[in-house]
DNA sequence: TATTGTGAAAGGGTTCACAGCG
DNA sequence: CGCTGTGAACCCTTTCACAATA
C-alpha cells in the first residue's frame, strides 16, 4: 500500500494512534478528527493527516476519521491482523519480564520459545513453553517457525544469538544486548538500549538552561 | 558548552561512541580515528566527526582521537562524572529486571527507592532497599533527593506517578508505561515503549519488498 | 461550516568535500 | 601524508496554508 519509504517516526506515530483509538473505541466514541488525535497523543494534527495520508483517505471532510474503521486499518498497516511467534534468546530477569508482558500478548505476539545457555534453566518450564539450549537456537526457531526473535543476553552472547536466529530463518530481531549487532539485509533490527536512555536523561538534566546561557 | 541545541539522535550516538571508547580502553587502544568510531558503531565518519565537533575539538590531524581521553570527555557531556539517584514506581516483574540491571549501577545510577501500590509488595526489602507505598511518593523521593525517576506501573498508574514525582522535584522521568504522560517543563521525559517496538518490526517485515513493488 | 488531504515552504539532520593542520 | 573540523549542499521530515468536500 506505501507507494514510498516510510519513516520509522511515521510508523511509531502510528502505533501511538493505535493505542489512542483502542481507548476511544472502547469508550464507544465512534469519530475522531486529526486536531483531537493530536491533542491526545502529543502530536500537530497536520501531522497526524499527513501519516495517515500515506495509507489512503480515511476520513469525511467536516467529520473526522471513523474509530473502528481507522483502528482496524492502523492495525493491518501495522501487521497486526494476525499472530507472530516470538522467541527469547536469554532467560534472565529481563527476559521472564517480556514473556510475562501482558502488552505483547494483546497485541497477538507469542513466545514458542525460550533459549538460555545455564544449564541450570535449560529444561524448565515457563509456561507452556520449555527453555531450550541456546545451541539449539537454529534448529528449534526454525522447527517452531519463529518469525521474530528477542535478544536478551548479556553483550558477549547477542552476536551469537542474532546469527542463529537469522541462520533460522527469523524475519526481525528486537535487540536488547548493548552492543551493536550484524544482521543480513532481509532481517529487520530494531535496538532498545535502556542505558542509553538513562544517559539522555542525564544529559538532559546536565545541560538544563546551558544551551542559551552560553552565549 | 554546546552553544545550540543538541539533538536527540546525536545523544544517543554519544552514548553510543562511549560504549565503544569503554572497549578499546579496556583494549589499551590510545587513539581511534573517526573512520574507526563509525565503522564499529555503524554510523558514518562525517557524522562521529560532527557530533564530537559540537563539543569541542578533541582530536589531532592526521592521528585521531585520544581514547582515555575523549572517553572522559564524553562521560563528562552526558553528565556520567557523577552518580545518579533514581526511583522506580512499580515493583513488578520489569521493575526488578531493572533494578538488578548491571549496566544501569556501572554509569553511576543507584536506586535509593521503590514504590509500589500492592500492599503485599509494600515493606518488603529489595537488598539495601525497602519498598515504600506509592502514596509517599512525593515526601520519600524528595527526602532521599531523587533527581531521575523511572515509571514501570500500568498504564493506569502512571500519571499519578509522574505527578507525583514532579511534586518530589525528581528533575526527569524514563516513563516504560504506554501512555503519554504530561509533566512540567522542567522535567525531562522519555518514553520507552516495547510493544511500539515489536509493533515497528510486524511493520517492517509486513510491507518487507512492498514499497516498491507497488508502482 | 468543519475538517480532511496535500502541494509548497520551512526546518533540521546528514552527507559531502575540502581547507587546515599535526 | 592522514585525518580532523566545518561550511555548504543535500535530503528528509515537519509544518503551513488552503483548496476540496462531506
């Protein structure tokens, strides 16, 4: 449907959307303009017209954008109109965190599998599912056809781990591992580094009022 | 020092350049060159070159950049010469993964605060540290000076936890709620949104190929 | 009349290319 | 000679402003 590249701060946006018109659409609200969209999720309404214009004319001029309908089609857009099987490369605490995460679950995304190299984990349960070897990475994403893989190792495993999901087959990779990882062009990477966003804040506060007051 | 406003991604590129100079001092590496940088942190030259030139001129002609040297310096920018007090509202799951995160105690942050609303949770000890009720808040964080407060509550949750941050004088807030909180200007927010991220990734792996092969 | 959809303009980040310098 | 530092060019995203229209 995109005729062009869209960029990866539309896409955010659209998931933002997402979330404002699930609550909308739950409290039975049935039209929504761009300026009350906008007003809810941080946005300019041009903005939100011109994300949504990427993807077709949802709405009536002098009414807004229909709730469900506009809900129903972000979610396609988004690849939410079906189920993706998930993996978890590290069983740590981080890791039992995401798989208990009620907010993947809702969105359709399932864990199939668990990875972790402590012998002390492999075998157990979580769940329905039970922890694997990380050796067995390749095999068993491919077995359980795993379309998405979360990383959650310490940064001395991630390359590991990212390379035999993409040797699996896995389409994405969501990278927690603060190191940057490799992948082969068809494998879609996205980074989240928590450190990282500490250090903004720091920043942040550090250099508070400095920007004008130095010159 | 920067004498206008530094943006987000190069920020987050600091950090990042950081993460490496960290690794080739602990190599015994003294320079690296801006080619160097780029290559390992997967940016371009011209780009590591003009963020640290917005800083100052850290480099020699013809050598490089001194590593122990421009580490420093950039630990100095984000404001890690210093230690960090940080809460977390929201004693569940992904706030013990956080508490316990490694990475966060090495750059210098320290909990000195948990807060939760379950009663069960409330007075128990997370190591040095006991669980106080949320409804404190505001007093606890303001009598321990928290200067960062990280929000791991339900959506539900979060608001209030930011207010009441705000109230404490917590100078920024890392929100991981999926809601768009609302604080006063002088406190610094950023949001980190899992679902957002998986939700990038169903995109991206959806419409994989789409965007040309639809004209 | 209210609000969308969208070209055009503005803004801001990235890349280029080269002068400057160790 | 090699590599930095940086103004200028480029490109992409955001904002503006208004014609189109339910």
């Amino acid at each position: 449907m995109p005729a062009r590249k869209i960029s990866d701060s539309t896409v955010r946006r659209l998931s933002h959307y997402l979330r404002i018109l699930e609550v909308l659409e739950a409290d039975g609200r049935t039209t929504v303009s761009s300026d009350d969209l906008a007003e809810r999720g941080g946005m300019t309404p041009a903005q939100v017209r011109k994300d949504l214009s990427h993807f077709g004319s949802f709405g009536k001029r002098g009414l807004g954008y229909p709730v469900p309908v506009l809900r129903g089609r972000i979610a396609d857009i988004l690849g939410l109109g079906r189920e993706w099987s998930v993996c978890l490369v590290g069983a740590g605490r981080l890791g039992a965190a995401l798989y208990q995460y009620d907010g993947f679950r809702r969105q359709g995304f399932r864990f199939v599998a668990v990875f972790d190299n402590d012998p002390a984990k492999i075998g157990r349960r979580w769940g329905a599912v039970t922890i694997d070897d990380v050796a067995d990475v390749a095999r068993v994403a491919r077995e359980r056809e795993v379309e998405i893989g979360i990383v959650v190792t310490p940064a001395e495993g991630a390359q590991e781990a990212a390379d035999r999901l993409a040797e699996a087959g896995v389409e994405a990779i969501l990278n927690f591992a603060p190191r940057k990882l490799s992948v082969p062009p068809e494998v879609a990477l996205r980074d989240v580094n928590l450190v990282i966003e500490l250090e903004g804040l720091s920043f942040a506060v550090t250099h508070r009022g400095k920007i004008l007051a130095s010159r």
